[in-house]
C-alpha cells in the first residue's frame, strides 16, 4: 500500500488552483455545458489575477513617480507648498506633463474645468486629463515649473510601454 504526499501539505502552502477549482474545472456532469462552464471558471480567475497585478504594477510607478518627483522639490521649498501636476493626452497623441502654481493654474483655466480641479486638487496634486482642452501650458516664465514639468515628463517617457499596458488594461488614472 502506498501513499502519496501532498508537497504542499508539507510546506504549509496551497496552491491558486485548489482543489474545489480542479473539480469544478472537470466536472462535467453538473450542467448541459458543463466544460465552457468549466474554462469560464478559470477565465474568470485568470482576469481577477491579472487586473490585480496591474493595479499593484500602476501603484509602484505611481509611486516611484511620486519619488522622482520629491527628490526634484526637495530643495524648492516654496514651490513645494504650491505647486500641481496635470498630466493629459493617451495613447494616440502621446502624454504630456504640465506643472503649475495652484492659484496660477486656476486663475487660467476654462471655467468649465475650474471646478473639477479645484474638487481634484482637495485630494492630490497630481491630477489626469483625457486631453488637454481648457488646460493652458506650462508657464514659459517660470523655471521651477519648467523642470518639473521636464522631470515627470521624461517619468513617463521613460516608461511609456508600460503606461500604455496599464492604461489599456484599464488600471492607469484618468484613462
């Protein structure tokens, strides 16, 4: 007589694809269609992992972004305490940075969009468009804003690739 060891009994693990999955996968006989029923189960599995892992993927960058964006402000202190970001475009016409003075931004910006931002700029400074009409640009005059309009842009030029699988994916802000 002979037994068999589970590996990961000994581990102290369980595998994704548990046992109940497996059954249901095989079985068969609980439906007319059981079988698409079956690959319906794994699909759905399968698309919960995978927006899972972009959303922790959008995460990081967003974070990374956000560290990037520190280290240029860190010996800028006044426009540290006043400052925004507004990132617009998608795919088609590329993404374009865009750094402000709050009170400028929103001295300059269509009416239409002046409560949305002041609602967005509440909660974060990093704010997202689908495009740039009613946005002005980057103040010219403005040297401070110009770098770090130029530091988060070469962000995401740098990693555009996977910005795009993010956005495509559904899992990249205000796309």
């Amino acid at each position: 007589m002979s037994s068999t060891i589970n590996p990961y009994t000994l581990l102290g693990t369980t595998p994704w694809w548990n046992t109940q999955n497996t059954n249901s996968f095989w079985d068969l006989s609980n439906s007319r269609d059981g079988f698409s029923q079956s690959w319906e189960v794994l699909a759905n599995q399968c698309d919960v992992s995978v927006s899972l892992s972009l959303e922790k993927v959008s995460d990081r960058l967003l974070l990374d972004l956000a560290g990037e964006t520190a280290d240029y402000l860190s010996d800028k202190t006044e426009l540290a305490e006043d400052y925004c970001i507004v990132v617009t475009g998608d795919n088609d016409s590329g993404r374009e940075a865009r750094a402000y003075r709050i009170s400028d931004l929103l001295e300059r910006v269509d009416e239409d969009k002046r409560e949305e931002i002041e609602k967005q700029l509440k909660e974060e400074r990093l704010l997202f468009f689908e495009d740039d009409e009613g946005i002005p640009d980057t103040p010219e005059d403005d040297e401070e804003l110009q770098g770090l309009a130029d530091v988060v842009q070469g962000f995401l030029d740098k990693n555009e690739k996977v910005i795009n699988m993010l956005s495509s994916g559904g899992c990249w802000p205000g796309e």
